[in-house]
C-alpha cells in the first residue's frame, strides 16, 4: 500500500522468520517494481534504531509486542516521525446460545488455532454466554483432530512455534494456569508429530476451561495454539468482561439476533468487531492498541491509529467463505468493506467500517 500510495518502502521482518518477506520482495521484483522502491533490511535492536533515526524515514509502522512497540513509538515521534505501533492484543469470541452450532465451532477453531495461534488477531478466549456452555465438550472433539505436522506437509493443520523459548513459554503458562485453577480439556504438549520431527518446537491444540480474569491464561496473551474458555450468564456480563480486559484489539460475537449484534457493536469498547466475523480486520488503520497504554491516547499518535471503530459483518456462513474483496473509506465516514458478490453502501449515522454480506440488512 505504501508502494501504490507513491513512497517508497523500507521493510524490517523479525529476525526470526525473514522468509516471507523475502519472498514477497523478490515477487515485487519479478513483477517490475523498480529497485529502490522497496527495501529490506535485517537485524534486531540497531536495524530498530536506524529506522527510528533516520532521517529520510517519515513514518513508522510497527506490529508487535507492548515493549518494542512503546519503545518504537517513543523513540520514532521524538524524532518527528508519524508512527503507527499496533501492540500486543487478547481477542475474545464470545458465543450466544442463538449461534449457529456448526459454523460458530469451524470459526472458533480456525481462529484459535490457525497459524499455531501466532498472529495478533488470533483468538485465545472464547466467552460462553448461558447454555451455550454446553458447546464446550464439540469444541474439544473438533479441536483434537487437527493434525500437527511441519507446515510443508500438505496435511499439516498446526505447525510448530516459531522458536524453543517461545514454546517453552506457552507450556509454561499452561502448566502455571491450571495451578491457578484451570482445568486442563485439552493438552496440546508433546503432540505426537511425523517421524524426524520429534524435536521441533511443536504444540498441539490445547483448551483450558474455567478460567477467570486473574488467570495467567488470562491475562497473558500467549501466541500459541492455546484457547482459554470462560463462561458467563448473560450479554451484559460478557461486555463487561472484555470492556474490563486492558486489550482493545478485536472481538467477535457469535449470534443469529440482530438486536444482540447491534448491542455488543455499541457497547464494545474495542477497536475491531466481527459479527459471526472470527478474525475482524475489515481495514488495517484502526485502533489496535492496549487500552492502558499511553498510545490509545496520545494526540501525536491519534494522527495515525485513528479511533473509530470497524465492524465486520457476515451471515453465519459456513467455514471458509472468501473473505474480503474491496472497501470504501472516507475520513470519519461509515464505510462498507464488500465481501464477494455484496453491495456498496453508506449509511449516515455509523462511524464504523462494516463488512456486510450481500442480502445483510443495513
């Protein structure tokens, strides 16, 4: 985008996993992207600062963890630069018991778990709201047949974490978090995986039931393929409960009641909403901030993670319809992100971005 915008762009993947981006480089080449225009460099704490001070660099953009992206941001605007740090996040999915069963379990799984729960949409709590609690032993079912192998086996459901630390991490939590008072369904450690393998960083699925807000489940977020449940009585007490949560990243809910969307759509105190949506990022430049972080509020930072909610629609769908195709944006306008095959629309008294399936009333 920065590319299309007329700047050009200089790229910094983790130095953990530099290969898609690398890849992605050498596609942009092949396609005749003229040299100069996008750039990589490689490295940790200097290939950070670099970017951060140098001049010819305007705007930082940065996803990651609250540490580096605090510093990023603070070191980025004392040089005068507009920076955009997205932070650390704990999305939750919270299912009412007027959901579709099948489709809300397939998206509850694939969002969990999908990309071995790295990636800062994932979604590691799930709010179960009354009888839908009942759900709980179908997830585990679901949960359990999915195969973890090396990500280039064609079969392969769950790949392995990204490194020994970040995996000796998740175990730890999950061990930490049952001492706390979590029952352990689902116990994703020492997955049996394809023969030469047995030394990889792999975790399998993992579940953990009865977790509160003290939890280190909880609180923590994890980066791994590990989903903690909590169950509630009402609406009301599940809004209150990711309201309550420091994380405003995304949030979905799972109901067939337009009135009960419409209410966690307003009520939410979360930057991104999916409705019967499990991954809500209908557009990349809202709020996806801690909100006890200064950045939620810093005037500087404003200028670039603007505050306006986006929303992302869908019919229950059955798992694995296309996702988004296109959107409109206008500053401080509604705006409609279209699926395939829906319509365009803008409606005067919403300030949020929407993904709406053709047919959805609006």
């Amino acid at each position: 985008m920065a590319n299309v915008c007329g700047n050009t762009f200089v790229m910094k993947p983790s130095e953990r996993d530099p290969g898609a981006a690398m890849i992605l480089a050498d596609l942009a080449q092949q396609a005749g992207l003229p040299a100069g225009v996008l750039n990589v460099i490689h490295g940790a704490h200097d290939a950070v600062n670099f970017i951060c001070d140098s001049p010819a660099i305007k705007t930082i953009s940065f996803v990651g963890g609250n540490a580096a992206g605090e510093y990023i941001f603070a070191r980025g605007t004392a040089k005068g630069k507009r920076v955009q740090s997205n932070l650390g996040a704990k999305n939750h999915g919270t299912i009412l018991p007027d959901a579709d069963k099948e489709s809300t379990l397939n998206a509850l799984v694939g969002a969990a778990f999908g990309a071995a729960g790295q990636r800062c949409m994932a979604l590691p709590v799930a709010v179960f709201v009354g009888e839908s609690r009942k759900w709980i032993p179908e997830l585990k079912e679901r949960a359990a047949k999915l195969k973890v192998a090396p990500g280039h086996m064609p079969d392969a459901d769950i790949g392995p974490m990204i490194s020994p630390e970040a995996k000796r991490r998740a175990e730890h939590i999950i061990a930490e978090s049952v001492k706390q008072g979590a029952t352990l369904l689902l116990d994703g450690r020492g997955p049996k995986v394809p023969a030469g393998y047995e030394a990889g960083n792999f975790l399998g699925p993992t579940i953990l039931t009865g977790v509160d807000a003290a939890n280190i489940a909880y609180r923590e977020e994890i980066f791994g393929p590990v989903l903690a449940t909590v169950e509630v009585d009402t609406l009301d007490q599940a809004i209150e409960l990711v309201n309550a949560n420091p994380y405003g990243n995304g949030t979905a809910i799972f109901t067939g009641s337009g009135a009960a969307a419409r209410k966690y759509q307003y009520e939410i105190d979360v930057g991104q909403v999916g409705i019967n949506v499990p991954i809500p990022v209908p557009l990349p430049m809202f709020r996806c901030v801690p909100r006890t972080s200064h950045l939620a509020t810093a005037p500087v930072c404003r200028a670039v993670v603007c505050s306006p909610q986006a929303v992302a629609f869908d019919r229950m769908q059955p798992a694995g319809r296309a996702g988004t195709c296109g959107s409109m944006q206008a500053e401080r306008r509604p705006a409609i992100v279209c699926r395939s095959g829906a319509v365009h629309a803008l409606r005067g008294d919403l300030s949020t971005a929407m993904t709406v399936d053709a047919g959805t009333a609006i």
